[in-house]
C-alpha cells in the first residue's frame, strides 16, 4: 500500500492510494493560493458539485423509468478494468414493492451503487437546519430533490447514514451551526420524520421478514433479517480466523472470494490493507472533527475582533463541520459495502475532507493573528 503511494503504482486501476494523492495535490492547491480563497468561493465549489451530483442522478432515473436501463448499460458496460464496475441493475425496494419494474439508481459519474450515499449526503449538504450560511429558496428545493432521489432508490446502509446524521446534527453540531433543535425546525422535522418513516417502512423493513431468492442468497433459503444477521457476523469470524500478521497488515495475496457473506466492508478492507492504516485514517478524521467543534468556542469567543469579519469565518465553521460530517458519513458507510473506492467517490471524500481541514486551518491562524 505504501508503495503504491510512494511510486504510484496501479494507480489507474488500485484505488484505495488515489483518495491520498487528490488530497495531497487539494491541499497543495489551497495552501499555494490561500490568501485568494475565500469562505464563500469553498462554499460555492462545494455548493455547485452536489447541485451537479443531483442533477445527472435526476438524468439517470428519468432514463430508468422510461425504461432505457439497457441504453446505460450499453454505454457504460459491464466490466472489471478497474475499480470502477460498468452500469448494473441495483435492487430498488420502492419499485419492487410497487411493481415499477424499473431498478435502483446506481450514479453515472461516481460508479455504481452509490447514488442513495449520494442523495443522503446531499440531503445533509442542503439540509435546511443551518445558520450563518447563504440563503436562497434553490437550496430548499435541492433539499427537496435529494429527498426524493433516496427514496427513489433507499438501501439500508443510506437509511443508518440518515440516523446517523441526524444524531450528530442534534446532539453535536446544534452547538454551532445547526439550529435543529429550535421549536420552528424541529416540530416539521418530526412530523416529516413520521410521515415519511410510516410510509417507507413499507417496502425498507418489511422485506426483512420474507424470504430472500436468487443469486444474492449464494442459493440459500433464508430471510432477509437471517441474512443480515450472517452477513454481518460471519465477517467477523472470517477476519478473526486469518493468521494474527495477516490481521495487522493485511493479506493482498489472498483470495478473499472464498468468503461468500464478507458484506462488512471495513473487514474486507482490513484484510486487505491492514490495521494500521484504517486507524490512521480514523484518527486524523476524528481529529478533524473535533477541532472543528472547538472551532465554535474561538470564533465566540474573538467575536468583537472579527466584528468585520464574522460572517465569514462563521461560513469557515459551517465548511469546516458540515464536509468532516460529510466524510465520516462516507466512513460509517463502509460498514456495509467499499462503494467509497469508486473513482468517482474517492475525489469527492479528498475534497471534503480537505476543504474541512482548509477552513479549520484558514479560521484558527487568521482568528489568532488578530489577538
């Protein structure tokens, strides 16, 4: 893996060292031409990519619904050249449970099943629960869209991200930037919440209880909670039964297809990879986060120095919370499946996460060179 990074070695194709090599050459960037980089020239670059993220999802479903799945898969086919897999049918419980006959929405400029990530992660981008950031009704309506889009096509992963988000924005970031927990918010949330969940729970938590065909089962008769249950455990018996250097430092060698329920995605990584690295990057996210939480305390606290200057380095805030949050979503999503080492995910995770740390960086040095 090292050495990958270090000569660039399959870099075309091995994709866990492209995420390091587009943060390096972000941060190289930002740092180079940091004093013409504003709050808001970062808000807008990140404001614009899942404005555009949104809309070719919104070209990809309109094209599943009226039935041309064949058409993408022709045009971008079936293969394993790389990393990034070609356009391929994703079971889609809402169409499935109302007969649509149309499949789930994959991505057409990340790879594919990652288009419910996506909707969810722009969900929280336009979430309409911040202060201190630009407003303007199109942000409600991208809010809107990305809503639709998940439920267009959810998965249980996308539905543990929204829990997920949801705690971190209520419990954590309502300190700062979010204002979820104000009485005008969070009544609407909570009552969309239930409407939405009563509805959904339909075709998201029922499946759970029938029995599962085809080829996913590997031709077992099993149910849907049974095999979640095994997907999730025996990933774990796997990994425990490989040699103790092996469990460290990972196995590259191996040939981990032996392994048919393997669906914990952070497991089939450190098999592969290691121990080491998965708790570098642990550690430096976690990090991350946290001096962006304390980031809120300094900017209260230097608020008559930046009198001027405020709402900028408030914007810094939301930049710096809101893509670390982003990142992390990504992270927990590993616990299912790797879809973050699409090519075109790996990009956007460096992105985020540089522009977090940038905007961590850039607050805290101009706020203490005004003391």
């Amino acid at each position: 893996m090292i050495i990958d990074i270090i000569i660039g070695r399959e870099l075309r194709t091995f994709s866990h060292s492209h995420t390091f090599v587009y943060i390096i050459i972000f941060f190289h960037i930002y740092f180079l031409k940091q004093n013409d980089i504003s709050a808001k020239m970062l808000f807008d670059q990140s404001d614009m990519i899942f404005k555009i993220i949104i809309f070719f999802l919104l070209i990809e479903s309109i094209f599943l619904v009226t039935g041309n799945f064949n058409f993408l898969q022709e045009l971008f086919p079936l293969g394993r050249t790389s990393v990034v897999e070609g356009f391929r049918s994703c079971h889609n419980r809402f169409a499935v449970y109302y007969n649509l006959g149309f499949p789930g929405l994959n991505s057409l400029i990340t790879g594919n099943q990652v288009a419910s990530n996506l909707a969810i992660l722009s969900m929280v981008w336009f979430a309409p629960v911040y202060e201190h950031i630009p407003r303007n009704i199109s942000r409600n309506i991208w809010f809107i869209l990305s809503t639709l889009l998940f439920l267009f096509s959810p998965t249980m992963t996308s539905f543990g991200l929204i829990l997920i988000a949801m705690f971190l924005l209520f419990f954590i970031l309502s300190i700062s930037i979010s204002n979820i927990r104000k009485l005008h918010v969070i009544i609407p949330v909570i009552i969309i919440i239930i409407l939405v969940g009563s509805w959904s729970f339909k075709f998201i938590f029922l499946p759970l209880f029938t029995y599962m065909q085809g080829d996913a089962t590997q031709g077992l008769n099993i149910s849907g909670i049974d095999w979640y249950v095994e997907g999730l455990t025996s990933p774990i018996k796997n990994y425990l039964s490989m040699p103790l250097m092996d469990m460290l430092f990972g196995a590259q060698s191996t040939d981990l297809s032996r392994f048919i329920f393997n669906e914990v995605g952070i497991i089939r990584f450190a098999m592969i990879v290691g121990l080491p690295l998965i708790t570098t990057v642990a550690v430096l996210v976690s990090i991350t986060f946290i001096k962006s939480i304390s980031l809120t305390k300094l900017i209260n606290e230097r608020k008559i120095i930046l009198l001027n200057q405020l709402s900028e380095y408030q914007l810094y805030l939301f930049l710096s919370q809101v893509n670390i949050l982003i990142v992390i979503l990504w992270l927990c999503s590993t616990f299912h499946y790797l879809v973050i080492f699409r090519l075109g995910v790996v990009q956007l995770i460096a992105f985020q996460f540089t522009v977090s740390a940038f905007s961590l960086y850039k607050s805290i040095k101009t706020i203490k060179t005004q003391n």
